[in-house]
C-alpha cells in the first residue's frame, strides 16, 4: 500500500485481512481521535463476524400509538441502502422493541448492505444468524416496533453507542467492539494501522519466545 | 389446525415446529395484548433451545439468615410440577445468589417440566446443560441460596422480566426472549400466528428475489 | 486425601478435576465466609474453561492524560508473576479502556500465569482466545489503557467484582463465577468440598432415579 | 358532591383542596387501574406545589444536529395550549439536554397552563420558580435543545415516568409523585376519593390516640 | 463520660448532642468495623433531623396479589415496637409500591419509636414531615403496599442500604447518611467518639486560623 | 464591557451579577463547544449558591488498604490551592467513600478557594453548610476515605461528571448544574454570553405581555 487513494472495495478487503478494531483505535489515538469506540454494550451476533463498510444512518425513536405511515421512511432509508454501507441505527437507547429483523436484515443484504450497528434491541435473531448478515445491537426482543418505535430521520448524524455517526464515516465493528473512523481520516487511519500491526507482531513474538515485558517494552514502544 | 381446541401437547408440538416468539408477540399485539414479552435481560443458557409450556409460577425473595425449614415450600412447589409445565421463578430481582441449579432442574425435569424462566440467577450451569434442560436466567453466581433467598410462595401471580404471570399462562422462549401467552387467549394466538407465518414467508421470499422493501410492503403490509 | 497440607500443584489439579465453584462457596457458607462469590458481571472469555491459581493483585484506575512513563508499575507487575498465579485486576469499575489484551496475556501466560481476572474490559479478545489463556471480565473495548487507565499498585489488597482479594488468596472461576478462598483457609475448604461432592452424587443419582424431592432431601439433607 | 358531574375548574378546586395523590391511586387500585402512578425518579421542583389539570401531550426525541426549522412543533404546541392544561413531556429518557426552561415555563403559564410534569432534564430552574410555574422534572441540564432534542409530535399518547398518558386524562402531581387518571374515570375516581379521606381521617384520629393499629385496622379497614 | 455503661435514655442524649455519623464511622473503623455505612440512596426526608435508636427490623418484599390478611405481620410488628426503637424497613429494593406511610408514621410513633429507616419508597411525605416524625427512605410513590409489598418477617437479621441489620443494632442517622453500629459495640464506639470529636475540634479551630493543612495534620494527626 | 481583557477578579464579579449556566452553555454552543456541561448526577448543596473560578483539579481513586502516607498528596494539594480557584475533584465515580468533608472545605476556603466540584461523595455536610463554603457533589456518605480513596495526582486533566477538566479552566456552577469553559475561550464566551442575556431579556418581557411564542421567536429568535 503505497500513498495512493484506495477504492472502497480494495479498502474494505486490506481492513478485513490485516486489521482489527484495537490497532484501528490506537491509530486513531496518535491521530487524536480518541473517541471513536462505541459502548461496550453493543455486542456481535456472532463472535467471529468482522463488519467494514461506510456509515448508512437511520435514526428511530421510541413512539406509544400506530402512526398513519408507520413504515415510510423506515422502507425509504431500507431502500436506498448502497453497497458497502452499514446500517447504523440509532434508538435513543430504546428496550421496548425489536427494532431491526429479519425482513430489514434481508432487504439491506440484497442491496449490498454490509452488516447492521444496532444501538438497540433486535428480533427474528436465528434467521439472521442463518441469512449470514452480520448484526451488532444491544440486546434482544421479540416485539414489533410498530406502535413502539418510528424511524423519524436517515442520513444524518446519529448518536450510536455515544459516539456521533456521520454518514459515510467508515464503521469497523469485530468482537472488541465497534470503531468509526471519521471519513476525513480513513485513508490515514488504515495507512497508519497496517504498518503498526508489524511492530505489534515483533513485540507479540519476542513476548512468545519467553522475553521480559521490559525488555520488549523498551525495544519496540508497544504495549 | 381446523376451529377445534387443541390439547396442550399437540399444541406444544405445533408451536415448537411452527412459531417464534416474534410471530407470537405480533399476534397479541393484534389482539390488543402488547406487553407480553419478558425483559431483555432474561437469555437463554443455550441458543438454540426453545421453551413452550404451561407456567408453574414460583415466588422467591432475598432472605438475611437461615430459616428452620428453609427449603419446605420449595421442594413443594418443585414436587407438585406436573408434565407440560413450565418453571416461572420471581424473586424480587435477586443477584445475591444461585436460586436455581441443578437439583431442581434434575426435580423438574423428573417431573416432567419443559424448562425453567428465572428472574434472577442460576448456578450449575454446566451439569445442567448436560442434563439437557433448557433455562433462561439473568445470570450466574454460584453461592447457595440457604440464608439468602426464600421461597415464600408458588401457583400464585408473579412478576417475572416486569411481566405479570399467572399459573397456566403459557410461556413461549427462544433466543429472542420471553413471550407469555394470558391462558384465555391461548388457542386464538395460536392459530393466527400460524397463519401470520405464511405471509411473511410471502415476505422474505419475495425479497430474497431482490425486490425494494417499498414493493413487497405494499403487497403483502407485514415488515 | 488425607489431613496432609497439599502444595500448589497438586491442590490445583484435585480442585479443577474434582470441584466446582458452587460446591466451594457452599463450604465457605459451612465455615462462616459467606461473602466470597464476585459480582455476576464478570463473565468468562470462554464458558468451558477454569481457572484455578493463587491471586497476583494489580490496581489500575482512570486517568486523562498521557504519563511520562505510564507502564512501569504494569511491566513489573507482569514482569513479577510467579508460576501458579492468577493476575486479578481492580480498575474502579473503569468502562473507558481495555485495560487487559493479548500482549499482556502473552507476558502473563509466558511468566506462567494460570488466567486473568479482570474487573473491567478487554481487547484483543480473538487472539487470547487463539492463545488458549483464560481469562473473565466484564466486557470488551477496542482502545488501549494508554492516557484512560494507569496501574498504581500491585501486590496489595484490592477489590474485583465486589470482593476484596488479598495476595496470594486462591482464586477459583469456571461458568458459574469466580469465588475467592482467603489463603487461610485453603486447605480446610477444599477438603470439605471434596467430601461434599460425594454427598450431592448421591442426592443427584436418586433424583434421576425419579424420587420426590422431598425425599431425597430428608435422606441427605442437602439441596 | 352529589352525583352530577362537575366541570374542570370545581373538579380541579375540589382536589387540591381535598385530596392527594395517594388517596388517588388507591382509589383507582379499586376500580382495577393498577399502574397509574409515574417513576419515582420524576420529582417536584418545589415540595409543597401541586399540580392538577389536563394532560397536554409533548413528545420530544434526542436528535444530534441542528434541524433547519428546530421549533416549528414545539412552538405550535406551546402556543396551542388551553387554560386547564398541564404540559406533559416526554423525552425517550433523555439525559443529553435541559428540555424545558424559562421561555416554555413563562409561554405555557400565560397560556393557562397550569403546571408541566416533564420526564427529562430542565433548566433555568431559579427563574421558573421565581415564575411560581410548578414543574416535576426527573433532573437538570444547562444545555439547550437546539441540536439535541427536537419535539416530534403533540396532543398524542406518549409515555412518561412508565406510564402511557392521554391528552386530556388528568394528572395529579404533588409531593409523593405523579398520579394520572384516565380521562373516563376521572368524575369517579374524584367522587369515591372524597369519600376515602374521611375513612383514614377516622384512622389517623385513632392512632393519635394511641390505640393499636390491630384495633384501629379491625374497625375502619384502612391502612 | 466514664467507662460505666450508659442506658439507652442517655446514651441517646449524649449521642443527639455530641456526635454526628462521621465521627461514629471513623471510630468503628478503628475498632475494625469498616463496612457500617448505609447506601447513599437513602436520604432524610429532611436534612435537619437526626435519628438515634435500637433497630427494629421488618421484611417486606414484592407481591403481585392479594393476599388474604395481608396486613397481620405489619401490623404485629408495629403494634410490638418499643420506646427509643427505630424501624428499619428493608424490601429487597422495591421500587413499586409506598411501603411506608402516614398510618404507619403515626402508629409507630405512638409506640414510641424514634423514627423509621426504608431501604425503599413510601409516602404520604407532607403529613410525616407534619407530624415530625424523622424518616429516611430512598424515595416517593403515591401506592399502596396492599397487592403490591407484603410484610414477611420482622425482629429478623435484613440488609438495608447493603448493610447487615440485627434486632438491637444501634442506628444513628444523620444529613450524611445511616450508621449501623452493632450492639456489642455500642458503648465502646460512643465512648471513643466524643473523644475523637474534641481532637477534631482542635484541628477545625486552627485551620480556622489560617494554618496549612500540612501543619495541623502533622500536629493532630486527624483529616 | 469593552474588548478589553478582564481580570479574574471583575471577571468573577460580572459572572455571579449577570450570568447563569444556561446562558453560557448557549454561548459555548455558539463557539462549537458543545460538550461543557457536567453530567446531572452533579447537584449544588445549597441551591441558591453559585461558584464561578479557575479549576484547581485533583484526582482520587479507590483502594482498599492503608497507605504508609495516605494524605500526602491531599494535603500538598489543598495547600497549594489560591484564591479564586475551585477545587474540582475525580473520583473514578466512587461510592465507597466521603471523599470531601469539613476539615477539606475548611482548608480550600482559608486558601481563598470559591468552592468545590467532587464528582463523587462527600460527608460533614451541615458543617459545610454553616461554614458557607459552596460545593456540588452526587451524594452522601459518613465513611472517610482512609483506606478508601487516595489522591494519586493534582494539577493535572481529570473528568468530572464526564466533562474533561484542565487546570485553569473557569468552572460555573448553579442550581442548572456545573458548566466548564475551556480556560482559552473564557473572555470571549463571557463577552458574548453577557450580549445574549440581553437578548432574552426582551424575550421574556413579551412572552409576559401574552404574545405567542410564534411571534416572540420570529422577532428575536432565542428560545
């Protein structure tokens, strides 16, 4: 990887072979990002599912009656879903509904959704699971969100897991947690993290052959 | 499945290879019962294993010293369960100790309990994965609950994951959560979730095709 | 087993092949240590592994800021672990870093360290898993300890998961959680607890032989 | 008070006068209405202020930017305000702004308003009360709405304090909390509480007397 | 104060006057009773009054029916309190009901208790504060208990506050929170805590007169 | 005021006399400063005292043992406090221990401090009272903090109620809450915030005539 502006694709491929979410939030911290780690209340339906993909918003809130047109902008943001996105949803930390399922899981899939960041409960958790669509949330629950939750805006700044979202800010999501990279500083941020996992890798295989902290501590700046 | 009323354990049968907790909550939410799932915090010791039965409800509380006899109303609450029944333990929202384990579970399982839903904590948590009978808890300590909790009441309402339960209610559990089922609306609910599947099995075909949210919504109206 | 004192290695393996956490805090009900089982937010990394080992302590707390030299008293503490050990880390109940991860695992498990406890959150939890190091703790977040969390002290008393450990307490932790056998009281309570496993073989063995509860209660006494 | 039905300003006169909100909630224990009283974290600007009118509903959600017309709802809420009305404010738990303040304080009062129960963060909290406008609140903020709450919609059922709230069901709110009556009980509900504080009136004389509560509870049946 | 042994009149005298419950705490830490401070979330219902008395502690925990007598152990325990006795109320953390009121403020202070400690909500505030009888709880609910708290055992050891409490502890209550001071070591605590007070006094003074911290702890050794 | 720089002594002055937290969070909104606000668990002892000061910042953590020199950063702490700072003190959000008491607040106000900030517990609080000395603190307890807490670093970033605070940074505090304005933007905010007050003045006086909020926010667009 040289100097060069990578694509999307190429990117999302060099993050998913070499990286994980702690290099990516150390890099982030030389950088001065040091806020970038969702709440460690967002957990992975499966421990070994890596997310990557660009930031696709929804915001959705908790409501108590039936609106006229509950779904529509629910199925608009579900519909304009691109390849390479990720679902980000915020709920304003709602627990009374399943708001992401299996239907949305599906719809985003076959639009190229990368996989759904869930700062909320979610249902239809088996089907997921079987669909291969890899979600994060807080929790699980089996009712509708009709009459109990309404997407109210999309494609705007959300606040998910505290950390505020803006669309088209990288998400890198693995079984540490949830990491959003700024979309100004992806590029950087991956350059950066690919050169230092070589320098955890030294640290990691002196440590392996029996080598004092210390010692590798003051060799290689790594902890 | 005809108007007939089913007996409980061809009905048991139909919903373990029919429903999901999810299609069970949209049901009564169209029969006016909208809170009827448990809180998240009550999860399944092993995913993939589902809970249907009739509640055999049992009240404990934290306690700060041992009773004379304090096991006499728990192992007449655990001797009396009948096959078909489903354990519901309320215990005041416990985390000082291990009120269930694996004793009782051996006793309900003998008993011909399906399962148990504890509001609280469990402890033997492997021995009775191994015994094979399915729990859903809020999490684990393994001290005792002798000089720590009591049962003080059983076959009586309770509150278990913020939902009134009564004896026969019928509890439904999967990896999604709790639903309980009031036992008056119980063949009912039944009868139209199995119906409601086939619409959404319309649903998720149809955008498994790669048809827009909007276009499959319109047709069918479930999300 | 007989009234001789047992040294390190060999109490460890009758504890791991023979005991549980359950049947240890009952013994430690029996000789009065009643508050002795942390916390049920610790969990295991991995449900199927104990650990066993003598307590090597260390206090981290929050910072907000880079220090000069903000390893030292952490690469001595590691530095310093003795075969037959388990690093239990105190963090004032810190959610903003993960304070433990692979490269600490590394030097622990290479100096000979038995598993982590750590009353906070971890990171590179993939890799410790690979590693085969065990370790409980209360989460997972991606961003390092570097300018959020600072170890002061080590090898002094500390607090993990609501219990106070001593240095060279004996730490036990499988499924149900960790409990915590003061150092004098080590021998005595492993004793006990083996010959309290025999007794709860029998009660188990007549309950699967289908007898009422009360039954097997009255026979045995133990529940 | 005989059978006729009474308008809103006798009915309001007649119940800060008489009654307070636990005589009210047990009153509507008995005609069945069990969860009527707000969360105990919603708390009173002032101890001795009461509240008592029609609920005019507010819905608000946490949003995280700046919306181009930020207040259009919330002004045509305000402002459709009739004499009579109690603000009622839900926020979807927010913590992240002070909600309400001086200007909806001072805008709502001179609109009849006669109180606001808000389930959220306020401020200008010394004006308000210099303004003599009472306001139950769960806490304060000195942050602004703009670009961090956003009123969603009005006159609508939204949730507050747990409970679902009406427009137009009464709300009683004094030093013990905040109890809503729904708005087809309300003439009996008033009715049968009247009658109930002269029974505990008869209670507490006794008790001054210093009979037993055994005597006192075995003659009127209250406690 | 000389080392005979105080009856409860004067000790109580002695205590209202002389000390306050930091002082209390700091001597039972000396004396190895370091855990003796309730949580802080229970509060006076008015910062002025303080509470000395021997404890006489009630069982009540969460129900969700109504019981047949479902007053008898209330009302025997309050019927059976004695002179220079304090209620001290644990609920296994309800927050669902006002488990105590006005009634049973009247009753109790009839009986000659001193004043009520509630590790829970209660209510009929305005009426308490009237009657001047001094109650700590950890906050307000408009309900009853009836169908919702049950009384289950009282002149029992139960945990209020995280705290331990046997019949006949000494409770002593200020604007800082509860101090429960064991019954062996009543006289021995007060007797070194009017002791540390005048210490205390010496050191007050001369920060008063401007000298550094540094110098008075050197001195008097006291912070 | 002038563009001319202010002293801290006027500038103090002209803060208490004019401004109030609202207004200057506002105005730090304004500059894109949206994050100044502590969090609401941060509550004044008295409601109608205000501290306004530069931030003298300490950092405590919890222990579990005696240190050999428990104080000794305490009390060089205190000691080097000057007059016109506030003491603002991290805890690690801690509920073990009163942190801050009398012979504290004694000692900062002989030093010329105008108040404290404890994000965490404190105890003596009548005496604090009556010695006018102003503090915010979430809570209560009795308990010193020898044994408990230990100042490990002053004079350095700490977090408050979640805010990041540097030396020298200008805290205000109110009944509303505590606002911190990031010592480099202090005049300029302060300049700006005594304008908007302006501003509102004339808000307020035509909401009090009976305008609607409609008319009122087009003329003057503050809400």
């Amino acid at each position: 990887m040289n100097g060069d502006k990578l694509g999307d694709d190429r990117l999302f491929e060099l993050m998913v072979q070499k990286l994980y979410s702690g290099v990516i939030c150390d890099t982030m911290d030389e950088l001065g990002y040091r806020n970038q780690a969702m709440n460690e209340r967002l957990r992975p339906l499966e421990n070994d599912k890596t997310i990557v993909g660009r930031a696709k918003t929804i915001l959705a809130v908790d409501v108590y009656y039936v609106h006229d047109n509950p779904y529509d902008l629910e199925i608009e943001a579900l519909d304009s879903i691109k390849p390479g996105e990720v679902a980000v949803v915020s709920t304003n930390r709602s627990s009374n509904n399943g708001i992401w399922g299996e239907l949305l899981s599906t719809a985003a899939h076959m639009r190229g959704a990368r996989g759904a960041i869930v700062d909320g409960l979610i249902r239809d958790t088996s089907r997921i699971v079987e669909l291969g669509f890899p979600v994060f949330c807080t929790g699980f629950k089996p009712v509708d969100s009709r009459g109990r939750g309404l997407v109210v805006d999309y494609d705007c700044p959300v606040e998910a897991g505290g950390i505020v979202v803006h669309p088209g800010d990288l998400v890198f999501a693995d079984r540490d947690g949830v990491a959003v990279i700024p979309s100004g500083i992806v590029q950087e941020t991956v350059r950066r993290a690919i050169e230092k996992v070589e320098r955890e890798n030294h640290t990691r295989k002196e440590l392996l052959e029996g080598k004092l902290l210390k010692e590798v501590y003051e060799k290689y700046g790594v902890l």
